[in-house]
C-alpha cells in the first residue's frame, strides 16, 4: 500500500524544518502558489490523490479561495483531516466538512496571549482618546484637538465569548482594575471564571462600559452588533474588537459613533477586509490597527507548530489536538 500523503497549501515562514520532518510519516505534497482554478484541476487530475491530511492558513485562502463544496468535492477522497492556521476558520465549510467525514483543526491556544494583548493595546488606546493626540504629535502640532479620556479602573469590561482569548483578556483587564462579566452560549464552570460574572446578551450589552468581541465568526453570530445592539448600551460604550470583523455591522457603527452612542472603538479587523468603511477612516474616535492580533514571531512560530502537531496527531491517531469545537460537540 502506498504511502499517505500530506499537503502544505501556502508557505511555512518559522516551522519548515518540522515540516520536512513530517517526511519521515507521509509523503510530503507542496502547493505554494496558484490559483483556485489550477488547485481545483490539480485535484481533480489525482496530484494529490494519496493526500490523507493537508495544512492550510488564513493567507493561504488567497490561493485556494474558500473551502466550500466545490473545493471538498475535488479534493482527493482519501482525506481525512484539514489542519488549518488561525483561531477563526470562518472560510471552511465546517458543517460541509463534517458530513463528508473530514475532521478540521485551528489555532485556539497559540494565538491567546497575542491577540489579548492587542485588545488591551487597544481598550487602553480608545479609554484615552489618543487618536486625535498621536495625529497631531506627528503633524508638529502639539496635542492638537486634546481632550480627556477615561481611567479603565472599575469600569466594567464585558467580554462576548469567554473562550481562550476572552479569558486572557479578561485577566490583563483585571490587572488594570476592571470589573469583568462575559457572555458565552454556555456558563463557564466556576473554577474557570476567575471572578468574571455571567450575565445574559442583553444584560452585557446594557451594563457593560467597554464590550470587548471575542467569539467566532459564523452564520449565527455575524453582525451580532448592529443598531438594535448598539440601542441597548449605555450612551458612550467603547467598543473592541479584535476577533473577525463581520461581528459588527460597520455602518450601524460608524452612526452611533456619530451620535455619540459609541464613545470610541478599537478595532483590528473590519467587515470587509481590506477595505475600511470612509466613516470609519475619517473618524477621529477609533484606534485602528490593520489586523494585527497574532502578528509576533513567537506566536507565528507557536500557530504552524501547533498545526504540525495536529496534522503528525491526525497519522498517528487519528485525532486532532485542537479540533473545532462544532465538531467536538
């Protein structure tokens, strides 16, 4: 029986070395650079029809495009495992995926500690108000249009999607005096909260000073803030997010920053990416960053490692490290 293979879609810029170690378990498949056209032809010609598990990213969705029917249909039948690179994995047919027997995996635990500092970077940034300031530094004008921020202690800071990250911003807003509450589909056990309070959706939008987004993206949870979100908390909330950008909707977002309902945002990642919304370019009340939550050498390094680590699990097992949790459940 021949060997079963194993393909890299994209580039390996910190783990390449354990990338070629996993030769020593599979035949190795490389698919560096192309288009969806040629990927879906090179499929369906058998280039890879050995493939058994493939390592996939978030960059390398330029390539492919999305992996939807079309794309399952033409990979190989003999694959059985997608080890992605990213937390979110909202361009992979999860449920598409399940019913053809493929088992995916993502990037949950490497990507915490890098993500939640942005978020605090980011929470601290739209506290002071500091856009107006750093723009007028850098044009020679000293201070500019100043105004006064607000102190983050016993504000308090509501996470939406007490996950890995949630948790881990939780505990850096803490240090700074935050009084913290989340919201997940379900309660934490309490030796995991941390002192976090549990409230409702609605509860959370209504007492919460700062909302912090910080759950995966999918059909239930896109534009999980829009006008009637933005209707219920308090007049001048500040809103963060550092988890995928269609979370929100950007223009109900730029009118209650216009209104004042939002006092000001923090935002690494936008609805339609990389395009910005104008209203939101030439506000003078957000702190923006071009999605840069994991971008450190250490957590790049940790997400590929992680994702060889599923995919060596995967031949050895048959399990996956850090599957997805609609499919754990």
């Amino acid at each position: 029986m021949s060997q079963r293979g194993a393909l890299l879609i994209g580039n390996l810029a910190h783990a390449r070395k354990e990338w070629q170690a996993c030769g020593e378990i599979a035949k190795l498949y490389e698919y560096p650079d192309g288009s969806r056209q040629d990927f879906l032809s090179r499929c369906r010609n058998g280039d890879f029809k050995d493939v058994f598990a493939l390592y996939r990213s978030n960059d390398s969705n330029k390539i492919t495009g999305n992996f939807n029917d079309e794309l399952l249909d033409a990979l190989p039948l003999t694959l059985k495992y997608i080890c992605h690179n990213g937390a979110g994995y909202d361009n992979i047919d999860v449920a598409a995926c399940t019913k053809r027997g493929i088992s995916v995996s993502s990037t949950p635990v490497a990507v915490n500690d890098a993500t939640a500092d942005v978020a605090l970077f980011l929470l601290l940034g739209a506290l002071r108000k500091v856009t107006p300031s750093f723009m007028a530094v850098k044009e020679g004008n000293w201070r500019g249009d100043f105004s006064l921020g607000h102190d983050p202690k016993n504000k308090v800071l509501g996470i939406l999607g007490m996950g890995g990250i949630g948790s881990a911003v939780a505990r850096r807003a803490k240090a700074f005096g935050m009084n913290i509450q989340y919201h997940n589909r379900r309660q934490l056990p309490l030796g995991e909260e941390e002192g976090a309070k549990y409230v409702s959706f609605d509860e959370l939008l209504k007492t919460s000073d700062v909302l912090s987004l910080n759950l995966s993206l999918n059909a239930s949870t896109r534009h999980i803030i829009s006008t009637e979100e933005f209707n219920m908390m308090k007049d001048g909330v500040i809103v963060i997010n550092t988890a995928r950008g269609p979370l929100i909707d950007e223009g109900a977002l730029v009118n209650a920053l216009k209104s004042g309902k939002v006092w000001t945002a923090g935002l690494d990642v936008f609805e339609d990416e990389p395009k910005i919304h104008p209203g939101l370019l030439e506000s003078a009340n957000v702190v923006l960053l071009p999605h840069i939550g994991t971008a450190t050498y250490e957590t790049q390094r940790d997400m590929e490692l992680l994702v060889l680590d599923n995919l060596k699990e995967a031949f050895k097992s048959g399990k996956l490290i850090t599957q997805v949790p609609e499919q754990k459940l």
